[in-house]
C-alpha cells in the first residue's frame, strides 16, 4: 500500500493568529513548538514556520494551493465580504472547478479550488 502526502511549508508573523484561518480549512494542529506548527487534513500537511516581522513578498502571487469543499471556500468568501462589501468571490476556472484567492492573516495568499459535485450524471 502506498501512502502520500502533500506538504505545504508557509511563513507566518503569527502562528496562533494563523490556526484558526486554516482550522477553516479542515486542518487539525499535530504538532506546535516555539518555531511553528504543523497542521493535517487528510493526506495534506501544512507547515507554519514562525517568522518575526514576516511580510509575503509582493511578487509572489500565491503561496498554496489546496482543494477544499466548496461550503468552506464560500465560508471564507463571506467573511471576506463582510470586512470588504466589494471583495472578489470565487470564479469558474474550469469545467466544475471553481477557484477562491484567501489571504491568511500574515498576508499570504492561498489559492483554494473546489469542485461542483456531479449534478445528476
């Protein structure tokens, strides 16, 4: 039997101000120290490596990538919309396949896709 896992290593300011943006997401602290956290859904592991003064570079559009279901992608969207009446919400970028650019609390921004589940085929 072989098993994979997809990991993802982010730089944060705040590693307690960035769980609960990915508990959002699914994802289940497995470890914390002093340095970061590493965080688990399913075959998907996140690394949060604790940065001070940590602040994305501006030319790096999108720091992750991660498929979520799409109650939690519009989940987020809301919120977003709350603070920013005029935020982008999701947008077909596939047949079925819908896209959300997040923006965690230390600024990264994550891509999360979604797919519509089948309607009746």
């Amino acid at each position: 039997m072989v098993h994979s896992v997809e990991l993802i290593f982010l730089q944060v300011g705040d590693v307690e101000g960035a769980l609960p943006f990915y508990a959002k997401l699914g994802f289940e602290p497995r470890s914390r120290d002093d340095k970061g956290a590493t965080l688990e859904r399913g075959g998907t592991q996140i690394v949060l490596e604790a940065v001070d003064g940590y602040v994305p570079d501006p030319n790096e559009k999108v720091r992750a990538s991660i498929a979520v279901p799409m109650e939690m992608m519009e989940a987020l969207w809301d919120e977003a919309t709350e603070v920013d009446p005029d935020a982008p919400g999701p947008s077909l970028v596939a047949e079925g396949v819908f896209e959300y650019i997040a923006t965690d609390p230390s600024g990264n921004a994550v891509r999360l896709k979604s797919r519509l589940p089948e309607l009746g085929r």
